[in-house]
C-alpha cells in the first residue's frame, strides 16, 4: 500500500466531510511507485473552485479559469484541480474552454503520459490506475494515454516532456509514442522559449543528459532547438571515447557535474564552433582555429534564444572563451598571475572543472591530471598572496593618473592601467603607490604623448 502524506489527510477530511473527494495525482504519485523523492503535492477533487474557496479560509485563484486554486494550509501550498475534461486546444498548447466533471478517470484521460496518469485517494490510500501507468513503470517505458497523435496536437509542450521524463526517469520511450514525437516535432516552434528553456534545464542535470540529446535527435527535436549540435555530426574529433564532434559534445555533457547548469551547458556548447571552423592542412591534418572565440559567441546565443538570465549566460560564455589554454610546468609565476589574470579569480576553478569534463568527453574515463593539479595548487597560492590580478587591485586608479599626471579620461587612460596591471603581474613588488605613478608617467609621456608631438 502507498504511504499517503501525512499533511494531506487533514484537506482531505475537510473535503470529505462536505461531501467532496481528494486525490492525490501526477508526478507525486508516480515517484512514490519509482520509489523516487516525492516533491510537489497536486490535489484533485470534484469539487468546484468556488467551493474549495468557500471550505478553506486562505486560497489563492492562480489558474481558477481552468478548475486550479491554490491552498495555504499550515504554512504550505498546495495546489488543487477540480476535475475536468478539455476542449480544444486551439493554439497547440492551451484548452479554448475546459468542463468540470465528477469522474477522476475522465480527468486522469486528459493528462499526457501514463505515468502521470495515475491518483491516489487519500483517505482510503487507493490506487486508480486506469492506463496501466504502474505496468509502465515495471516496464520502464513512457507511453502517451490514448492517442498519441492527439496527446502531442493538443499541447507540443509535451513533446519535450515525453524526453525529459525518459531522461529524469532512466525509461525508454514507447516506439508509437516514439514515432509520433518526430511526426509532431515541428508543432515545437508554437513553445515558447521560456517553456523549452524550463524543460531543457531540468533534463541537462539528468546524470544521462546525453541520452536526451540522443532522442531529441532521432525524433527530430533538436533540428527545430539545437540545429547548432547537429553541424558537428561526423566532423571528425580526435578523441579515443567519441567518434565525431556532437558525440564528442554529449559526452562533455555528460562528464561534467550535474548540479551545476552552468557547467552542463559550457561543457555541451563548449566547442559547438568546431565545424565552422575546420581547416584541413597540407598533410590532411584538420584545425579549428578560433573555434573557442566563435563557440562562445554562438553560446552566447543560443543561451539568449532560450531567454537564460544574463549572469549565466555571460559565465558560459567567458568559460567557452577560455577553454584553450595550454598550461606547463615552465610557466613561470607571472605566466600563472597573468593566467588568474585573464581568467578571472571568480572563475579559474569552473575552467578547470570544465577542462576536466573536455578530457572525459575525450576519453570516456574519470582522471585525475597531474598538470592540471600543480596548476590549480599554483593558482590557488597567487589567490592566497592577494596580489593585484586585475585593474582594480592597482595602488593607483585613474583619479590618480588625471590629477598627478595629467592623463586624459578616455583611450589613454585605459592603455596607460592596463600597462601598469602587466607591470605588476610581471613584478608584484610594483604594486606601490608611488613607483606606480613613476612608471605611469614615464610610459605615458615616452610611449603616448611623445610620439603624437613629434
């Protein structure tokens, strides 16, 4: 027998002694039968939205035009539906009109997978399971209830979902619910971004992102969202684990951590570049010169396409910029400096994680890398030394350079810090007041305004 949620049971005793019934419907249901963490508790009763609103002093009508109010019960939320069948979907997502109904099997037949087509009541901790959901759960496997041609008319939505829940799952898709994803992948463009962006972060922090990918591309799904994958299909890569680029993208994905949507992302676009930029030498041998810069700025957007907020996108993008680099012990310190210079304190520990994932999307194996290592010893020792890194952590501002030199505001200024920064990466002794406008001054007078008088 299912364990119903204990702060369930006093809703559905107010519910029930008006007469009403209380189920317990959707995901919840169906992470109790995978043995999986229940989260969201979404209700279903016969009641109207009116009377729920009547029987509970504190509701809020949040979706009340198709049957949803939401409770607030001893400090929660929960949402609650009254039952109900859909009409049209006119625009491929949304019912023109619903009705209310008393049959909690009518409502479960118009939700999308059979999975989520199964409730639980409350009081009596039954289960209905009209579509065989549970069967599909032993069976691994998402299927559409009824029709799946008419599932994915109605709401296009769903056509990601269907992925995503194989992915979060670890299921197979059914092959006729299969099929009639990449007969309807096209209806994916009536999505908006905001929509697809919800869906796709949920599943790229699936331990098996990858596998998602890989469905979205044999049913067509991610020529309509993520054309730019598919242009690194058999453009070679060189790596031991993956045979081409897009292969070679998935795995990346896959090797870098899962709680970080960031990573997933900077680790899957990180050389999206690569066929835009291949270049075949005398001996055969193929280059993809500038392709760190270009992947970026495709990054960049595509993370604006999906309306990803700004801080996220600009952190992939300026990791994707960076992945290049070629660290060797010969570095001396102010190779290192110059480096946490370049990249951005906030950021060196990401880069590396992401250089850790490159190397797994290589090889198919978990490593450590003794370069990569010393590396990350010697940048943490110049993070530890406080040292200046960046403009900012000068002795001096540009306050100081006007006004005790005389440089102008603008292009000037700009060139005369940015030489002082390389001064004291070079010699992080430079770093003083006065030796700074010293250097300021001779560099300024000798390397800018000299040359303009004479």
């Amino acid at each position: 027998m299912l364990r119903v949620p204990a702060v369930l049971k006093p809703i559905a005793s107010i519910l029930h002694q008006a007469g009403y019934c209380c189920y317990l419907v959707g995901g919840a249901v169906r992470d109790m039968l995978c043995g999986r963490r229940v989260t969201d508790l979404d209700l279903a009763t016969d009641a109207t939205p009116q009377t729920v609103m009547k029987l509970f002093r504190r509701v809020i009508p949040t979706g009340i035009e198709h049957g949803t109010v939401t409770i607030l019960f001893k400090g929660r939320q929960y949402e609650i539906t009254t039952f109900r069948s859909d009409g049209d979907y006119g625009d491929g997502r949304h019912p023109q009109r619903v009705d209310f109904t008393r049959s909690i099997v009518e409502d479960l037949g118009r939700r999308d997978f059979t999975v989520n087509g199964m409730a639980l009541e409350v009081r009596e901790k039954r289960l209905i399971d009209p579509f065989d959901g549970r069967g599909d759960i032993r069976r691994r496997l998402i299927r559409a209830i009824g029709d799946p041609e008419q599932r994915f008319s109605e709401d296009s939505l769903r056509l990601m979902r269907a992925v995503r829940f194989a992915v979060q799952l670890e299921f197979s898709i059914d092959a006729t619910t299969h099929a009639a994803i990449r007969r309807h992948s096209d209806g994916i463009r009536r999505v908006s971004a905001e929509r697809i962006r919800d869906e796709l972060s949920k599943m790229l922090v699936e331990r098996d992102a990858a596998g998602g990918l890989r469905i979205m591309r044999e049913t067509q799904l991610l020529r309509h969202l993520l054309p730019e994958l598919l242009e690194g299909i058999g453009v070679p890569q060189d790596s031991q684990a993956a045979p081409d680029v897009f292969e070679h993208l998935l795995l990346t994905l896959n090797g870098a951590d899962p709680q970080r949507l960031d990573m997933r992302w900077a680790a899957l676009l990180h050389d999206v570049a690569k066929p835009r930029c291949v270049q075949s030498d005398s001996a055969g041998a193929l280059h993809f010169y500038g392709h760190d810069t270009l992947s970026a700025e495709m990054a960049s957007a595509i993370l604006v396409r999906l309306r990803y907020p700004r801080r996220l996108t600009e952190h992939v993008a300026h990791l994707i910029r960076h992945h290049m680099f070629d660290y060797s012990s010969t570095w001396n310190d102010a190779a290192v400096r110059r480096f946490v210079a370049r990249v951005g304190p906030h950021a060196v520990d990401d880069l590396l994680l992401l250089r850790a994932a490159d190397s797994y999307g290589k090889s198919g194996r978990r490593r450590a890398d003794p370069a990569i290592n010393e590396l990350r010893r010697r940048v943490a020792a110049v993070v530890q030394q406080e040292q200046a890194l960046s403009i900012r952590d000068l002795a001096v501002n540009g306050n100081d350079l006007q006004r005790e030199i005389g440089i102008p505001s603008g292009r000037d200024m700009g060139t005369v810090l940015r030489f002082l920064l390389e001064s004291v990466l070079d010699d992080p002794a430079q770093n003083e007041r006065q030796r700074l406008l010293t250097i300021a001054e001779r560099f300024y007078r000798e390397r800018i305004a000299g040359p303009r008088q004479r």
